[in-house]
C-alpha cells in the first residue's frame, strides 16, 4: 500500500564518484598545467585593478583619454589590457604622463570601457621612494590671497627644517586658520593650493591620485595626495591631516598632476575601480610577463571583468560554510535557529571581524528580544509582530552606529553588515521558543547557531581555504560531492551518543 | 575481526548499533523518506484533515465542538463554548503539542485552565489570533484553531497522571504495531504530555499492554514522580482495541512508518488524538530497545497489504513482546 520511494542508492554514488572524480581533475589539472600553487604565498600577489569608464554619448565622434599608472617603488606593472569594442586605442607616453587613448567615429547612448592593470608587489623595492621631480611653476598672487599665502608660508616656514617638515607645517596652518584656508580653496581646491604654495617656497611638489588596495573591492575611487620632493626623494603627504608616508596598499594611479579622464563627445562620465589580490607563480611572471598569463587564466572565475570576480571570491567561499553546517547538523548534531542563518552571520562576521560581530550580534538580538517581549503583550498579528522587530532590528543598528561613531570606535559601524531580516527571524523565533521551551532551550539553539557560525567563520577566513576555493572552481564539485555523501550518512550522530548513553550504559 | 567485534562491545557507537538504537539520520532516510510519500504529509499535518479522515473510516475521534479559521470569527469562540464545560483548542497544523490551550471549566465568565490557572475571554481570543496567524504551525504557514470537546481520562491512568491526560503512542510501520509508550503529564512538564519537556515515559511491552521501563529526563523512574504510584502496576486497558485502532490509521492514510497518538476515553474508550509522520526516537529509551530490529523484521514480511489488522496485531503481540524490568 506505501509507495515507496526509490531505494536503490546506486545512482547517487554513481553521481557522487562521477563528482569527485571531475573536481579532482579541474583541481589538479589547473595545478599541474597553469601551475597554480597550492597555498598562497605573499611574495608573488599581484594586484589586478581594473578602471571602469562609464559615460554617455552624444553621438558625435569620441575621444576618451584616461591616467594610467606605470611601474614605481613598491609596484611593478606586468601587463595591462582593455575591453573596449569598436574602440581604437592607443597608448601614449607623454614623457612621464602614461595615458591611454580610446576613439570611435560614432556612438550614442550608454558606454562602458575597461581598463585593467596587474601590479606586481614587491616588498624590497618600496622603501625607495625616488622619482624625477616636477618643475617648479610660479603663481603671482594678488590681493587679499597675497596676504594670506605670505602669512602661512611664512608661519610654516618659521616652524620647519625641511621640505617634508614644511609641508607637514603648512598643511596644520591651513587646518588651524580656518578662514585664510577658506578664502583660498574658493577658486581652487585644497590640494592645487598647497602645491602652489609649496613651489612658492621653492619646494617641488604636485598632486598625485592614489587608490587604497584592499582585496575584493568594488566601487572604490581615487584619493588625492600631496607628492613632496626633497631632491630625488619624495614623501606622500595626506592633504587633510597633514600625516606622511605611504601605505603599502596605496598605489599612485596618477602623478603628473594631469587629468584623470578627458572625454570629447560624451558627457556623465564616470571612472569606479575593482581590486582583487591574485596569487600567481612567480616563475610565470618573470618569465612571459605579459601577454600569455591572460591564456593560462582562462579556464577559471579569472576570466570574468574584474567586478564581477571580487563578487565571486566571497561567493565561491558559501560553500564551505554550507558544509559546515551540514556537518554540524548531521555528523554533530546541533540545533540550530534556522537552518543556514550560521552561515549568513558567519558571512556577516568576515566584514565585522570576530569581537565585534559577537558583540553586535549579542547587542543586537538582545535588544531585540526586550523590544519582541513588549509587542508580544499587544496581541499583534505574526506578519505585522515580524515588520516591526525588523523596523527595530534598523533602528537598533542605526542607533548602535550613530553611538560608535559618536564614541569614535570606528568598529561600531560594522554592525550594518548583518543581515536585518535573518536577525529578525533570529529574535522571533527565539522569543516564540522561550515563550514555549524556556530559555534554556533559547541558549541552546542560539548558542548551537553562534557556535557553528563561528566555526564556518574561522574556516572561511583561512586564507589557505580562501585561496584554494577562488582558484580552483573544481573544489565546488568536491564540496557538491560531499554535501551528498553527508546526506547519505545512516549512522548516529555524536549528539546522539549522549542522548542514547542510558541505553548502553551498564550492560 | 577482532577489531570489529572490540568495536561492537567496547565503543558506544558500537553497542548502539548492536543493540539496534535507531539514530535520527538513519530514520530520516531509510524510513520516513522510503515509506513516506511527500503527498500524504498533509493528512497528517493538517489535524482538522486527520479527522475528518477518521470519520470517513470509522476511526473514534474526540468530538469537534468548532473551526475557527479567520479573525473575523475569534469572537464566536464564547458561543460555540458556552454549552460545553470543558473544551480544547489546538492549532490545525501545530506540531509537537504546541499551541494547545485546555479549558477546564468556565465559571461566570472566568475561564480556568487544568492547573487551577485563570484566564480572561480576551487571553483566549488572543491565542486563537496567535494560532491564526501560524505562530504554532509548521514554517509559519497561516491556520485555522480547531475547538474539540475534553477527553474525560479513564480511571485506570487517574493515579498516573497530573493535570494533562496520559496518551499512548505507537509507532506503526507498514501497518504492524512495532514499539509503544505512554506518556504521561507531571509537575515539572507543566502538565504536558511531551518527553522533552520532562513528562514520563514508560515503555509498553506490545503483547500485554504491561509497563515495561520509566524513564523521566533520560533516567530510569519507578514511581510517578508527582502521585507516587508504583509505575510497574501499570496496565494500558483495551489493549487489543489500542492496537487495532492504530493499525487502522495506516490503513486510513498509508503512511507507511507512522507515530499514532491515542487516548482512552472514560466513555467513549480509544479515541485518535494526532498522527505523527516523523515521529521521535525517545521511544526508544523508554522501552529500553532499539526499533532497527523490529523494523528490520517488519520489513522481511512479503505484501504486508494482505494481512487483515486481526493478524497483524497478531503478529506483533507474538514477536514485540518484552520482559518488565519494573
């Protein structure tokens, strides 16, 4: 009389051998045949960045001419490429000024071109900070800014030793007189003011754009730095609060003090920049730096616009906290409040670090379970009981930032990286089980959550896990493969050991 | 050899899979997917479905006072009660006994539940509102409160009780009884019948209906904790009826591997209280016995379709039967 649903589990092993046996293969033939390394390793990270120009046209003829950076201390560029259909480009080395030029006969509406650029970091090169100074241009100024210039040039100088001390003096004069400041970035900006300024004294300087990489950005833009020479070397001055030095993260996208982008024929432009860490052999760079490294990345996630891949480094990470709630659950045994919200907090944890994901999270569902209690009084239907802790969820994370930020811990703004309406389901559904079980069993299921989500996290921010999961896509189908023979498993979990002990006990 | 055999005496991993202990992954799989087609979940889940089922097939159910299945309709709650006095309210697709609110008796307006506790007319709407709007029900989904009359308990299980009534529950696979318990409601499981919520679980020896093991929290009991009366005198009455009715709901739903609750009604005798497709494993604990075995022989009988209930309850009062250790 029981239909019976389909026994025979050949079929699945079937599938899984067939899974393993194809992501091994992806995984070691990319090893193998484009030498990919097993384990990451600091000395050969390249950073590959990519320009997206976005703009419209008019449809007239349009000529596009973009900075693009060049090798310097810290930095060495192995290739660079473009995507640009229909486009004619040029490369144009205008002394120092690298730019490259992109023309068409016609186009109108929406365009996007790419240019994307690998740098390679080399550590040992970029504490020499040497590069041919700009000349020094001279300004005549006239009334009122007269006055003020000569007045903060000569404080400054007062004050300083040297080029690097001057303008560390200057740039605290220009935050301090407040209204001279005023009256001279009403022309120009703060930054051309200063390099002004500085060349007034005899110093040579200029303005140079810089880009802050960090592994896995999207959207980032450029930020302005004031370049100072002293002789052949120079320092990188932040133009607002006068600290020096350079990042090792800070590359210099544009220092001739030129443009950006220049665009004939279209308006609306706009320039966004993606940033991924990429782990290559060092053997290939050295040896066929350009134009074959592109071939040998084809076969994987490597060959997506740059945008799109820093999406997948965190995507392609899911599944290792899939598993490990998989085993959790099966292998283990421990309950969790939903099934895989771990995984989204431990997702919500590699952007707010541990400590303060815990503690927001504690905050956070606390908070919430005083404010769900109360509405719990008031005899409100389940849709509308749920909108409103997730109305409070928001303004709980909008009060917590406002405070942090307020208190000056910086780490406080994190909090907005935490899933507002898993959070809400969190707070629900511990409210209902402490209204039915106690809280006993609220700590339970919560504490099981945190404690698989924290494991999840610590195995995602591995960065031997990291690496191996973005550059070998094959790995997904080991992990397809496992997830199914988990599903497979028969026997107890260890959870169960304990619950059945009083059963063996004795005997 | 000697390994496996080291393993099977001196692992608890071992012993468990020696004693045939069913593990929850293994009865997911092997069972409740295997024997239980996704289609006729509903039937189960849907206890206001279950029900009309069993009138169908002629299977005793508590009566049914009323449906209340929209807010609009919360109010009528007070009339279709104000006959009646004692009734309960369940949520048609709660699981694992939540939701469920008893009424007593009602006196001049003042609602009491079992344990003496007062409520107003309003707390009782609002719990109907609460059932309505999926509180208690599986993922949320929106429900209706069903309203049925009170199960008045035989006097065989009074001294074994407190507050709640003592169900039976047994576990039919292919439509032969397997395993069976009682539970029964104390004190510290606030007067609910569910064993992880501290309620008493005495394992029932499948050919009499005798008490076989106690156990309360996971320990071995010998008592009832809160009436102090011996567990070993107890005796499930209308044994045979017992089992024949919960054969009778394989035959009604095709489950093929069911959890059966029943209760023994003073008048009516044994009546369906709720069928459970994924019933718990703590079966086995107060039996003190693994179902692998059971299942396993189960499962070697040829077209189980064949045998009439008669012979099946036949079958498992000759092969489940066990020894008291009370």
């Amino acid at each position: 009389m029981s239909k019976s649903v389909s026994s025979n589990r050949v079929p699945l092993y079937i599938l899984v051998l067939g899974l393993l046996t194809a992501g091994l293969f992806l995984t070691f033939y990319r090893h193998y045949v484009f030498d990919v390394p097993w384990l990451p390793d600091a000395k050969r990270q390249i950073w590959s960045i990519e320009a997206k120009i976005e703009f419209e046209a008019l449809g007239q003829p349009v000529k596009l001419s973009l900075a693009v950076p060049d090798s310097q201390p810290g930095f060495e560029r192995v290739s660079e490429h473009t995507a640009s259909p229909g486009y004619g480009l040029a490369f144009v080395d205008e002394g120092a000024k690298r730019r490259a030029e992109w023309s068409v006969r016609e186009a109108s509406g929406r365009q996007t071109l790419y240019y994307q650029v690998d740098m390679l970091f080399d550590q040992e090169n970029f504490d020499d900070m040497v590069a041919d100074p700009p000349q020094i241009e001279t300004v005549t100024y006239a009334g009122p800014e007269e006055t003020a210039v000569t007045q903060l040039l000569q404080r400054a100088r007062s004050r300083s030793a040297d080029a690097f001390t001057m303008t560390r003096e200057l740039i605290a004069e220009f935050n301090n007189e407040s209204q001279l400041a005023q009256l001279l970035v009403q022309q120009k900006s703060r930054e051309r003011r200063l390099v002004e300024m500085l060349n007034l004294a005899g110093i040579p300087a200029r303005v140079v754009q810089t880009l802050y990489l960090e592994d896995g950005r999207r959207r980032q833009s450029l930020v302005s730095y004031l370049q100072v020479f002293s002789g052949e070397e120079y320092a990188l001055f932040n133009p607002q609060t006068g600290q020096q030095g350079q990042l090792a993260n800070q590359l210099l996208w544009e220092q001739n003090s030129g443009s950006l982008l220049d665009l004939v024929g279209g308006r609306d432009s706009r320039v966004s920049f993606s940033i991924i860490a990429q782990e290559v052999p060092a053997s290939r760079i050295y040896q066929e730096k350009v134009a074959h490294l592109k071939n040998a990345m084809d076969f994987s996630i490597h060959s997506l616009p740059l945008e799109e891949q820093t999406m997948f480094k965190g995507i392609l990470l899911i599944p290792v906290g899939v598993l490990v709630v998989v085993m959790m659950r099966i292998l283990v045994g421990i309950r969790t409040s939903g099934t895989f919200m771990p995984v989204l907090i431990a997702l919500a944890f590699i952007q707010t670090t541990l400590i303060t994901g815990l503690v927001g999270f504690f905050l956070i569902v606390g908070i919430g379970l005083v404010i769900r209690s109360y509405l719990s009084r008031h005899n409100l239907l389940l849709v509308a009981r749920i909108s409103a802790v997730i109305i409070s969820v928001i303004i709980i994370i909008a009060v917590f930032s406002i405070l942090a930020y307020g208190l000056g811990l910086a780490e406080g703004l994190k909090v907005t990286f935490f899933p507002m309406i898993i959070l809400s389901w969190t707070i629900e559904r511990m409210s209902i089980l402490w209204e039915e079980e106690g809280a006993k069993e609220v700590f339970a299921q919560g504490g099981g959550s945190l404690l698989v989500a924290v494991l999840a996290y610590l195995v995602m921010i591995n960065p031997i896990i990291r690496h191996l999961m973005f550059n070998f896509i094959g790995l997904q189908l080991v992990f397809m493969a496992l997830v199914l023979m988990c599903g497979n498993y028969t026997g107890y979990r260890l959870s169960e050991l304990r619950r059945f002990k009083p059963l063996v006990q004795g005997n | 050899m000697n390994l496996l055999q080291y393993w099977r005496e001196n692992t608890r991993y071992g012993r468990l899979a020696t004693k045939g202990i069913l593990g929850m992954n293994c009865r997911n799989i092997r069972y409740i997917s295997r024997h239980n087609p996704r289609s006729l979940y509903p039937l189960v889940d849907d206890k206001l479905k279950t029900k009309n089922l069993a009138i169908e097939h002629g299977v005793n159910v508590p009566d049914l006072i009323g449906v209340i299945d929209s807010q609009h309709d919360v109010p009528k709650i007070a009339r279709i009660t104000d006959a009646v006095p004692g009734f309960c309210i369940k949520p048609a697709k709660g699981s694992g006994g939540k939701g469920i609110l008893v009424i007593d008796r009602v006196v001049d307006g003042v609602y009491y539940k079992t344990n003496g506790q007062a409520i107003s007319l309003p707390d009782i709407e609002r719990h109907i509102s609460n059932i309505l709007a999926g509180l208690f029900s599986l993922g949320g989904k929106t429900d209706f409160a069903v309203v049925e009359s009170l199960i008045k308990v035989d006097d065989a299980f009074l001294q074994f009780t407190h507050e709640g009534v003592p169900d039976l529950r047994v576990i039919v696979f292919r439509g032969f009884p397997v395993m069976s318990m009682m539970r029964l409601s104390c004190a510290s499981s606030k007067g609910k019948a569910n064993l992880h919520q501290g309620a008493v679980g005495v394992g029932i020896s499948m050919d009499s209906g005798k008490a076989v093991r106690a156990v309360q929290s996971g320990r071995p009991v010998s008592h009832h904790p809160d009436t102090k009366q011996s567990l070993g005198d107890l005796v499930v009455p209308q044994w045979i009826a017992m089992l024949e009715l919960a054969c009778a709901c394989y035959d009604m739903t095709g489950l093929g591997y069911l959890g059966v609750d029943l209760v023994l009604d003073k008048n009516r005798g044994p009546l369906l209280l709720e069928l459970n497709a994924r019933p718990g494993l703590s079966i086995q604990v107060a039996n003190d016995a693994g179902l692998l075995p059971r299942l396993r022989r189960v499962e070697t009988i040829k077209k189980p379709e064949k045998y009439p209930i008669v012979e099946r309850v036949a079958y498992s009062r000759a092969h489940f039967a066990a020894q008291s250790q009370l």
